[in-house]
C-alpha cells in the first residue's frame, strides 16, 4: 500500500487462467499475489493488464487544476540478479 511502483518487482506472472495473476515483491523481500483490479502501490494504481512478461499499472494524478493518468509497466524480473 505505502510502497512506490519502483520499489516492486514482478517475479512471477501466471497466465491462462480466467484471471491471469502475477507474484510481485517489495523492496524488503515480501511478496503478494496480484490480479486485474487490485490495488497497488502508494499512490493507489490499478493493476489495468498482466501480460506475459509484465503487469501494467495505471496511477492516477489530482493536481489543483489538472487530472492525469499514467501507465507504468513492470517487467518480470527473473531471480537470477
């Protein structure tokens, strides 16, 4: 919840289910299972796709006189560093 996007890292993806999912870990080791419309990172980006080798986030951005959204796609990362 309170971790940035670019703190995450993709570990695993599964696909081919009715609802594909992906292992994503946090910068302390911890990792958690998301799908399609969850909820993620610190400023609330919706997962909107998880593809075969990445999970596209959408953030959304409230300034005082402007609204934007932002796509940040997070690759697999393999486990070999």
């Amino acid at each position: 919840g309170n971790i940035d996007l670019s703190q995450l890292v993709v570990r695993g993806i599964i696909v081919g289910l009715d609802r594909p999912r992906a292992l994503v870990e946090d910068d302390q080791g911890n990792g958690f299972i998301v799908a399609k419309g969850d909820c993620i990172g610190n400023k609330r980006g919706t997962v909107i796709e998880i593809k075969d080798n990445e999970v596209v986030v959408l953030e959304k951005y409230v300034t005082p006189d402007d609204y934007y959204v932002v796509k940040v796609p997070l690759k697999l990362r393999e486990t070999q560093e």
